[in-house]
C-alpha cells in the first residue's frame, strides 16, 4: 500500500518535471513573436531618427483682395511620432479693399494721426535747436539705379519703404517721381530708433534723455528737402505698420524693403509687404549682397522667391522681384 503510495507520487514528480520546460519554451516563444511583432519595420519611415523632407503641393493665395493664385510646393517635415505641414503655420490674412490712391494720404493721418499732419508746427521748440541741416542726408545706398528704373517702369502712384533711417532714399525718390511728373504718395515705415548701438556712427543726431532724435531729424530733412507733400511717416515697428496699412486697404505699387537685415526680420518685411503690393507691383530691397549674405537677406528673399515661384533680378547691390 505504501509502496503503491509511494509509485503514485514518483508519477506526479515526473510528468511535472516534464510539464515545466514546455511550459518555458513556450513563454519564450510567445514573447519573442509579441517583441518582433511589435518592432518597427525597416522599411517604415518612422524607423529613423532624421527628419525627412518631402515636397507637397500646396495653393498659395496672394493676399490681396483681388487674389491671384500661384500653385508651389512646400515641404513636409515629419519625425518619429508626428507628422507637420508647414502649411499649418501659415496664417493668411485678407487686407481690406483697397482704398483709391488719392485717399491714402487723408487715411494715414486720420488714422495714425488723430487728423493733423506730422508736419504740422513743426519742429516744436524743444526740438528745434537740436536738428541739424544738411545738403547731403546719409543712407546706403539710397541714390542707386534702381531707384529711377523701377519709378520709370512702373510709374507708381504709391510706394510703401520699410526701412527709412533719415529719409535719403525716400527723398531721392519724391525727387524722382516729381521730375517724371507722377502724383506719388511716398509712406516711411520705422519705428526711428535706428539699432542698439548705432549712435557710434551718428553722435550727430541729438539725444533728449537717451531719446534719440531720428524721428525729428528725419522730419527736419523732409522739411529741408521740400518733401513735405509727397512723404509721409508711418513711425512703428514694421510689423505692426505693415499689419494697419493692410487693415486700411493701403496697397502700393511698389514696395522697398531695407529694415532689419537678419534672416527673420527680412523674411517678415518681405512677407508683410508683399500683401500690401498691388497685382503687379514690384517689391524690392537693399543689401542683397552683404557679408551675412546667406544667412540673412539673401536667404530670405531666394525663400519667398521658390515659395511664390517668383525670379528675383539684380540691380546693383539691391534685389527686385516683379510679380507680372
Ligand atoms: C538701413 S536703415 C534704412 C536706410 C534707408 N532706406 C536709406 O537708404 O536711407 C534701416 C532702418 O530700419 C529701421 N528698422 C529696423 N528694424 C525695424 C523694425 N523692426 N521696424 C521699423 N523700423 C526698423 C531702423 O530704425 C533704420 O532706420
């Protein structure tokens, strides 16, 4: 009986000595074919830790209120878990109808002035025996040819430049659409505070308060210059400047960009003043060639050029893009 006992519990030891290694052997392959199951494909994109570039095509509305359309690719950008449309960035905003040309003036000064011209009672008291006449005003550029062959080309009704610093170039050309007989409003957008440290270069332009007096001086050139009818400041950072004129319905036929010259401040000028460019028009700017060349202005505008499937041309050291 015992014996018997005894042969019965020898059984169970064995069958479970060999129930454990199947039961093993078979975990280990559940998991392994869980593990490969679950790994990612070589062939699947995610599978690398690079992003990858991809060109989609996109329609792109110039956003004028009187669209045209441009068909161009963008670039998708995709990483290991999502996948982002450039596209998804971009905001597109419709400017007002456009105002008639002859308008824009009285607008300007209504709405940016509270009705009474910059020039009027000018310059006040406090500022007048700090600016100084000049026959000559300083700026980079600002007699080149491009000046006189865009004005000649295009005749143009209103020009929009970003970037004004003493009003060289906007002078030269009121000079230039004057003497072609064109009624042309000429809008100076800066904000007239030059850039962190530019005084090194100009300690002739007077300091009230560590207020520097560039807004004044520039007016004071206009004055001088007898360009008080054709010019008009528009004294706020370009970003903002650009967004109110296209909030008024404000378009030029031409538009010159000469700002801030690091890739982002260019790359927004440039896109902020094409809205405002009339079907047609041609925007332009300075320093196409510069020692930051492609890291700056250069980089900006060959972008926006591929972007809108545009050309730009050379004329000198400024870029033109026409966009007829
Ligand atoms: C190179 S100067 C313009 C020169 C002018 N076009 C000429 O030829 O005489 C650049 C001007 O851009 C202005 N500026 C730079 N960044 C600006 C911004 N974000 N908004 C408004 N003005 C800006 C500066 O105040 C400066 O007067």
């Amino acid at each position: 009986m015992r014996t018997e006992q005894h042969n019965n519990n020898n059984k169970r030891l064995l069958s479970s000595k060999a129930i454990k290694p199947t039961a093993y052997f078979i975990i280990l392959l559940l998991t392994y074919t869980l593990g490969y199951l679950s790994s990612p494909s070589p062939t699947s994109s995610s599978s690398t830790s690079s992003l990858s570039l991809k060109p989609l095509p996109l329609k792109l509305n110039h956003a004028s209120s009187t669209t045209t359309t441009t068909t161009t690719t963008i670039l998708r950008v995709s990483d290991n878990t999502t996948t982002t449309e450039i596209n998804s960035f971009r905001v597109t905003i419709r400017c007002a109808d456009p105002i008639p040309p002859e308008e824009i003036r009285g607008t300007v000064i209504n709405r940016l002035f509270d009705g009474t011209s910059p020039f009027h009672n000018f310059p006040p008291e406090h500022a007048s025996a700090m600016l100084r006449r000049t026959t000559k005003v300083k700026g980079w550029g600002s007699n080149g040819a491009v000046f006189e062959n865009l004005i000649r080309k295009v005749r143009p009704r209103v020009i929009v430049e970003v970037g004004t610093f003493l009003g060289a170039s906007a002078i030269h050309m009121a000079e230039l659409t004057q003497r072609l007989g064109l009624e042309t409003q000429i809008l100076c957008i800066d904000d007239f505070r030059g850039w962190a440290g530019f005084r090194d270069q100009f300690k002739n332009i007077a300091m009230l308060n560590g207020d520097v007096l560039l807004y004044y001086q520039f007016l004071y050139n206009v004055a001088v210059f007898n360009r008080t009818g054709s010019i008009l400041p528009v004294p706020f950072s370009s970003g903002s400047a650009l967004r109110k004129l296209c909030e008024l319905g404000v378009f030029a036929d031409l538009v010159e960009i000469d700002a801030g010259h690091d890739f982002l401040s260019a790359w927004a000028d440039i896109n902020r003043g094409y809205r405002i460019l009339r079907p047609g028009g041609v925007i332009f700017g300075h320093d196409y060639f510069i020692a930051a060349d492609n890291r700056g202005v250069r980089r900006a505008v060959d972008l926006f050029a591929r972007i809108h499937n545009l050309r730009v041309k050379i004329d000198g050291q400024h870029w033109v893009i026409h966009t007829s």
